[in-house]
C-alpha cells in the first residue's frame, strides 16, 4: 500500500472550519489570514499576462500512478596468473513490478492531502512526499521492496576455454532487499513568466508560452541486500559482495519550456544534466563456501569478512521530466513522468546502476 502526501502544509481545516461563520473567533481570525495570504501568495511576482490565477481556489483530484525500478549489478573476472583463459562477465538484473496505484487529492491553491493505494500485485511499497510552487520542487521518494527474481547473463570463457553467452532467469532461495531514497529539489531562475504548478499541480494555469532556466540538486541512497546463506553462489558471482549501499548527491542546471500551442493546452519538458559530486559505494564482502554435492543450498554459507569503502569520483547524469495539461472551465486532465538513472561502479571488479521511472495522470475539478 502507498501512502502520498504532497503538501507537508495541512490545511485541510478549512474545509471543516467555514471561515464566514466563524469570522469573530481567532481561529475564523487565523484561518482567513492564512487563505488570505495563500490566494496572495499563489499570484505575488508573476506576470499575468503569462500566468493566471484560476477563480475556483479548490481542487478534488482522482489519480492514477504507474512506477518501476531497475537494478543492473555487472562482475568481471579475468587477469588471473593461474587462470589465464579466464574472462566472464556476470550481469545480474533485479526489478520491481509495474506498480500500479489510484487515488485522490483535494486541496486549496495547491496545498492539500491525499490517499493513494495499490491496485495490482506488488512486491515492496513506496511513499512520497513533494512541496511545490511557482518556480520550486522538493520530491521525496522512499521505496523498499523484496524479490527472489534474478535475470543473469553470462558471457566470456572460463579456465576450460569453453565459451558462454548465457541468458537465464533465476529465483533465488531466499530474496534479494533493496531500500532506495532519492530527493530532488529545483529552483527556476524566471518564476515571473513561467510556473512549474501549472505543468504539474495545476494550482495556476499557463496561458503564454514561456522557458526557464533552473539549478537543481539530488541525493540517491540504495542498499541492495543478499547476505543469506542460501545465496552464497550469487555472492560468488558478485566478487563476495552481500551488500551494497550506492551513496550519491549531484548537482546541474538546465532549461524548463512550458508551451502553450493551443489555449488551455499546455507542455512542459525538463532537461537538466547533472554531475555527482558525491560517489560513495560501502559493500560487505563474505567469505563464501558452495557445496555443489549438497542440493537445495542445505550446506552452503557465508561468513562476513571485512567492509570497504569506495569513491567512484565524479559522474554524469540527466534528469528529465515532462507533462501535458489540458484545462476546462471547471475541470482538467494532467500526465506527466519522470525518469532517472544512477549509475556507479565498485572498483576493478564491477559496476552498476539503478534506474527509477514513474508515470502519473490525474483528472480534477476546481471549486
């Protein structure tokens, strides 16, 4: 089940608290300073002739969410003295499900609450969490999910010179966890002209087209865990590594267009590159011990040898987001999506990535 609040701000007292009736009280008092300043907020520092305000403050959104991460762990062996025909590459991929999740929100001028819950079969659960305005974003995305599916790939020739070039789906003996939190931020340079919410919460409308250039930041933190004993080969494998916790904070610029090519229709696209600043990897490696004799891993184990940490230096990503918006007079229709890849290395031995993508459509009615 997925919980999704998208607005740390709970204003949802409004609703139960009518403003008019209560206006000789000091919460009538408090509450109607507070809509006040966000109905000035929602149009202080923009050009109207860009950005409009909608006359209906409310919103009750219904939602629709799909979501999937994809996990590469890639091992090489070769260079050996004793082995010197020796030369594999070992590609393991794991991933979630295609979750798929439906909600609500309600909300005033974009500040709100809402409840979203799973509607398929699924293997972990994610929370988010995001704050927006006019020309900023802050997201948060906390996942963690289990899996016994492994999809390897084998290639290269091994001390007898035989040559592989193998493609197999496994299930592991006992799952594979993985937690990863990502936290992303932007700051548009023009919030005058040009309004994030109108692209992605809809609180304001953009009704001339216009572009921004933006900073952004980024902290990606994923442990992959699969120290069990019964899964001492796939350590083998993965140069004894049990685990792996992928720390990394990047920073970029880039552009933001919102395009305006009919009324009430709207486009946004998102660019921004980004250089990780910050590349760390901690792994735990095991001593290892396979007993091919034995079946069912009934004999097999690992013992937890030492911890190392290791600094990938500096890398390149792109963040990329884009949405389409199209408003009635009193209701409208938004999808938008999101895709980013992480990738990291953990010496001689290795490397990976890990690749988060989401997509999102909501139809609201404005009040």
């Amino acid at each position: 089940m997925q919980r999704e609040i998208n607005i740390i701000v709970i204003l949802m007292l409004l609703v139960c608290l009518p403003i008019q009736a209560q206006k000789r009280t000091w919460i009538g008092k408090f509450l109607g300073a507070v809509r006040d300043y966000m109905d000035s907020a929602t149009i202080n520092g923009i050009d109207s002739n860009y950005i409009v305000a909608p006359k209906r403050p409310w919103q009750v959104i219904a939602r629709y969410n799909m979501n999937q991460m994809d996990i590469m762990m890639d091992s090489h062996f070769g260079g050996y003295v004793d082995y010197p025909y020796v030369d594999l590459d070992v590609d393991a991929r794991i991933q979630t499900t295609v979750n798929h999740n439906v909600g609500f929100w309600v909300g005033y001028r974009g500040y709100g609450i809402g409840y979203s819950f799973e509607t398929g079969p699924t293997n972990g659960s994610l929370f988010t969490i995001g704050a927006s305005g006019g020309a900023y974003s802050i997201n948060l995305r906390l996942r963690n999910f289990n899996t016994n599916e492994l999809n390897a790939h084998i290639r290269g020739t091994d001390m007898d010179k035989t040559y592989y070039d193998l493609h197999q789906d496994t299930e592991l003996p006992t799952p594979i966890h993985v937690r990863s939190l990502i936290i992303d931020g932007y700051l548009m340079l023009d919030g005058e002209r040009f309004s994030y919410c109108a692209a992605y919460d809809q609180s304001v409308m953009q009704i001339r087209s216009s572009g921004s250039f933006m900073v952004g930041a980024m902290w990606h933190d994923t442990k992959i865990s699969y120290n069990s004993n019964e899964n001492a080969s796939l350590l083998r494998a993965m140069h004894d590594i049990g685990s792996i916790n992928v720390m990394q904070g990047s920073l970029g610029a880039g552009y933001a267009y919102n395009w305006v090519p009919l009324r009430n229709m709207l486009v946004n696209v998102m660019c921004m590159p980004m250089v990780t600043i910050y590349n760390r990897q901690k792994m735990v490696f095991y001593d290892t011990y396979v007993d091919d004799d034995v079946p069912h891993y009934n004999n097999d184990y690992i013992t937890e040898r030492s911890t190392s940490m290791h600094n990938s230096g500096f890398m390149f990503m792109l963040n990329t987001r884009m949405s389409f918006t199209y408003n009635w007079k009193r209701t409208f229709f938004n999808i938008y999506g999101q895709w980013d890849r992480f990738p990291y290395d953990h010496g001689s031995g290795g490397s990976g990535s890990v690749t988060d993508w989401f997509v999102k459509a909501a139809f609201g009615v404005r009040f």
